[in-house]
C-alpha cells in the first residue's frame, strides 16, 4: 500500500535510536531548568498567518474543521509557544524556561527534500533578552548535537539586523525587498546580479556588499575586519555589537571550536528579529538545528488579548 507523499514509517532499530537521544536531551534540557510543555497540534490558521510569511503559508498543511473555520496541522512548535505565553507573564518580566518534543508538519521547501511530517525538540527561554540568554541557547544547541553522538558539525550564528539593515539602506519597495530576500535565500548568484543591475540601491555599496553576501563567514576574528562593508547605521553596529558579546561568551563555555559568524546567514521563518544560528555537517544535506531569537512575535499575539 502507498504512503500519503511526505510521510513514513519508522522501523524499530530507528525507533529505538530515535528515543535514545530523545532521552538525553530531555534530560539535558531538564537539567538546565527548562520544563516540558505541549501544545496542539491544531492551529487555527488565523492565528498563524499574522507571524508567518508567505512562503511558509504555501507549505502549511490546512483544512476546514466541523466549525467551518480553516485551520492548519502545527508548522513548528515557536509560533504556537510564542501564542501559549503572548500574556501579563511577559510584561510582569517573568523569564519562562520550557522546552518541546512532537510533531510538526509542512510541505517540503525543496524538491530534493520530501519529509512532510518532522520531530522537533527545541527548548525556548522567554523574558529576557540580555546576550547571555543567546549564548546560553547556542551552547545548549552545541551540546545537544555532541549527546546525540553528532562529532563532525559546526554552528554558524548572525543576526537579522544585516540583511535588515540592508534593505532598509536599499530604497527597495516593499516588493522588491522580498524578491530580494528570495533570491539572497536561494543563493542564485546570477539571478542576484541581474536584479541589482535592473534594480540599483540607493546606497552604491550595497551592491558589492549582496554580491558577497553569502560568503560573509569567518571565525569571530574576520568582524575585525567587516565594519567598512557596512552603511553607518545602527542596525549594523547594533547586531555586529551583539554577535561579539555573544562570541565571548560562548567562548567561555569552551564552545568556540564549534562556532562560525556567518553574516549572510538567513532563516526561513519572518518572525525572527534578533541573533539566529543554524547547525551543519558535512554528513548531511539540510540543517541539523536552526533557531533564534523572535521577541516582536509576542507583541503580534498580544495585541488580540
């Protein structure tokens, strides 16, 4: 019998594997004062399209429920979170430590990938956005790749405020902003020459700023180096000022063997608005991990309560 495309089944020596790092990290994550939390499965579609861009609508698994709404199969666990806790305990500077293992499910983002139905475990700390939390997160992330008997990985970390402060420097329509945040994503290095030759910033540097952009990668050393690529402004000095902090710190957790600054880097998912990372290796095709910090999504929820 044919599988429903996108899902499979699971034999026991998988299985069994699967539940053994399920268990370390648990453990991990419980040892480091966070808590379990679960949310539905189910999500009202409403909910999520305020949060969500659009290319992450069109891979949402959605359907009308017996009420006559439209509602949608999770995406992933942070927008549901950031909906569970968008309350008085965020604006009372209450710090919430939980973390998450389940299911979640979205058409693939690519051709080469085929995976619908996904398990992710991650772990959010809200209520405090001082650097030591994102490194703290970072850290975590690193460890978890080493309990699950991943040896051979690096992190790559940035921060939204680059790509942001490009944009905004550009003088790009909001349109021309997301055509070319697709095509930096995408990497299409001929696509990104043809758009800034038919589209010029405003700002002559950024042209050679994008045409590099992928490529801004390097060891904490090379941001030495970067000021002079970018326009004065503070989104730039802002993030670049937060990428060292967090460096630093996480050098004093001994994890800077693992670490990458990676200023091109961009993720998936609108929300994001601060430091973001994501986990490499040369064993596998896609990321291993990915997260970052999200503090604009809890005033999105919050303006409904």
């Amino acid at each position: 019998m044919d599988l429903v495309l996108g899902m499979k089944d699971t034999h026991p020596q998988e299985v069994l594997k699967k539940r053994e790092i399920e268990f370390k990290l648990r453990h991990l994550f419980s040892s480091w004062g966070f808590e379990e939390v679960e949310t539905p499965t189910l999500e009202y579609y409403a909910t999520l399209q305020k949060v969500i861009g659009d290319e992450l609508k069109e891979r949402l698994f959605q359907f009308i429920n017996r009420e006559g709404k439209l509602v949608c199969l999770r995406p992933d666990f942070t927008t549901s979170i950031a909906r569970k806790y968008s309350s008085d305990l965020i604006i009372e500077n209450k710090t919430i430590r939980v973390f998450y293992d389940g299911k979640i499910f979205r058409y693939p983002s690519s051709p080469l990938r085929t995976e619908s139905e996904l398990t992710q475990m991650g772990l959010e700390n809200i209520g405090d956005n001082s650097p030591a939390v994102d490194a703290e997160v970072i850290a975590l992330a690193i460890i978890a790749l080493q309990e699950a008997g991943i040896r051979d990985f690096s992190v790559d970390i940035g921060h939204v405020g680059f790509f942001r402060g490009i944009l905004n420097a550009s003088g790009y329509s909001s349109t021309l902003q997301q055509q070319l945040k697709t095509i930096v994503k995408t990497k299409d290095f001929i696509a990104l020459k043809n758009f800034l030759e038919k589209n010029p910033p405003t700002e002559p540097m950024l042209v050679s700023l994008l045409l590099d952009f992928p490529f801004l990668r390097g060891k904490k050393e090379f941001l030495n180096d970067i000021n002079d690529r970018f326009p004065r402004n503070h989104q730039f000095n802002n993030a670049l000022e937060r990428i060292r902090k967090v460096c630093d710190i996480l050098s004093d957790y001994g994890l800077e063997q693992n670490i990458w600054v990676n200023l091109g880097l961009i993720r998936d998912f609108d929300y994001y608005s601060g430091m973001i990372f994501e986990g490499f290796s040369a064993f596998s095709g896609s990321p291993l991990l990915a997260g970052g910090r999200y503090d604009e999504l809890f005033g999105i929820f919050g303006q409904d309560r």
